[in-house]
C-alpha cells in the first residue's frame, strides 16, 4: 500500500495510513467513511500547503487579519464596505482599490488582511511598498530583465501597490522614471486584473512624488475611471500604540506632542 501511495503522491497518508488503520479497528466505520477521513485529510493537507506556497510567493511579510482590526478606534471607516470588499468579488470582477488616508489609520492594514485572504481563497497575489517595486524594476534595467520583470508584476490577480508616497523614490534622470514605470504597469493590468495601492499623501500630490505630474495623472485616470475608493479620516494607530507603550513604561505622551508625519512605517 505504502509503495501504492508513494507513486500517486499521497505522502501525508502515507504517513499518517497507521493511524487512520487503528481508528478504523477501533471505531469500525462504513468503508465510505474511512475513505472520506483518508481523502479528507490528504486534501486539506496539500490546500494548506498550496495556501503557504502562495503567501510564500505574494511577498507579505505579515499576517494581518481584519478580525485583529480594531474598529470602534476608527469609526469613521465604513466597516461594511471594507467586511464586503474582503469577500474578494472586486477581484473577480478585476476591479481597482485605492485606500487613501493618513498615517497609521491601518491602510496597510486592511490591504495586507485581504491580499492574505486572496491567497487563502487560491488567487495569485503579490505585494509590495511602492518603493521596493519600483526597486526591483529598476534592478531589471541593469542586467536587461526590466519587461519580463514589469510582466512579472503584470500578471497576479490582485497586485497591492502599498504605501505611496512613503519612502524616497530614486530620481533617474533617464527614462523611465518612476511614474513611467508605475504607468506601465497599471496601463497593463487595468481591466484585466486588480491593482490595490494604499498612499497617505493626496492624490495631487502623486506627480511631485513619482518625479512627473503628466504621467502620475495618467496613473490616476486609468486608477479613477473605475476604482473603489476608501479614505480614512481618523486617529493614528501606531499613535495610539506609542501612547500605550509609554504609559506601561511609566512615561506621558500627551496628545498635543504626538509625533508628526512622515512617521516610519511598520
Ligand atoms: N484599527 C486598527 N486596529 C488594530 N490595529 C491597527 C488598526 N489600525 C492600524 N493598526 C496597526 O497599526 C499599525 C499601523 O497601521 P498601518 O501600517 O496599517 O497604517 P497606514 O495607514 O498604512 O500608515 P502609513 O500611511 O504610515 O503607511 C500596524 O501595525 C497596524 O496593524
Ligand atoms: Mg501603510
């Protein structure tokens, strides 16, 4: 039997086969069952681990979830909205998201829980800050890999652009500068597949940013013409977590003195 599971690639049974043997002697159950408990537990070993390879593969680096967001500390969010929107339809129907806000109002947050939630639900995902994407296209101009790497970005279901207007971008003086690139890259995927960007500077603010206002309200067009809008009108999270650290180390921060932007992000 074990050389019969080896071959069909069924290595969590086969490991686990005695076990299954033993409860099957002791709980004698109709043979339909123990099929279902052997198949059943042989499938939702390998959709675990296909759930990992994606997460492994989208680039997040924290497992956010929205049922650690605290949502009475920011009522002016649309809870609704944002509990809808993580169902995922918007990605099905390859729709845009732009989150917009100020700093620490959980941006990040919301688009991290829901590109997890996109792996789970087996849809193809990357994420990444602005910066380090635009980083990494870079890096394909040097050693000539720029297009594949744009195709790369192209390609994913649901691509979350998050955090612009963090971070320093890298001025080029030769083409193609930030906005071009990040241009590229939401002229290809819009329509066909789902862009989510988070930014805590205003939209206006974008052209100084990617170093081209043309370009940049380029970007926004194509992100406008059929993008689900969010803006977080609300108090600093990260705020609120400097404040409780300092009050269990004994010290004040009072609310006047709170840190002002740019803060670092999390
Ligand atoms: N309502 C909330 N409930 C629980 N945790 C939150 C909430 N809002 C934010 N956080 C946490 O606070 C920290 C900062 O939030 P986040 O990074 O999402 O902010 P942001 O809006 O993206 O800020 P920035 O514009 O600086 O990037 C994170 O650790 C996040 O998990
Ligand atoms: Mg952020």
């Amino acid at each position: 039997m074990r050389r019969h599971l080896e071959v069909l690639g069924l290595t969590y049974t086969g490991e686990h086969i005695e076990e299954h043997l033993a409860w099957a002697r002791g709980e004698h159950p109709a043979p339909s069952v123990l099929l279902e408990r052997i198949l059943g537990e042989e499938a939702g070993h390998k959709l675990a681990r296909r759930v990992e390879r994606r997460i492994d593969m989208s680039g997040l680096a924290e497992r956010k979830s929205l049922e650690a967001f605290d949502w009475a500390f920011q009522p002016g969010l649309d809870k609704a909205l944002v509990l809808e929107l993580a169902r995922l339809d918007f990605v099905r129907h390859t729709e845009d998201l732009v989150v917009t806000g100020k700093s620490g109002t959980g941006k990040s947050h919301i688009l991290q829980a829901m590109a997890l939630r996109a792996c789970q639900q087996q849809m193809s995902v990357r994420y990444a800050k602005c910066v380090d994407l635009l980083d990494d296209l870079y890096a394909g101009l040097g050693d000539g890999s720029y297009l594949q790497r744009l195709r790369r970005w192209a390609a994913p279901q649901l691509l979350v652009i998050d955090d612009v207007g963090l971070g320093q971008v890298k001025k080029r003086d030769d083409e193609p500068t930030a906005a071009h690139t990040l241009f590229s890259l939401v002229d290809k995927r819009h329509g066909r597949a789902t862009t989510a960007i988070t930014s805590n500077i205003r939209l206006g603010a974008w052209g100084r940013y990617l170093g081209d206002a043309t370009l940049a309200t380029a970007i926004l067009d194509r992100l406008a013409m059929r993008a689900i809008r969010i803006d977080i009108d609300g108090p600093s999270y990260r705020q609120k977590l400097a404040r409780d650290r300092a009050k269990e180390r004994g010290g004040k921060l009072p609310d006047d003195e709170e840190p002002r932007a740019p803060e670092p992000a999390t």
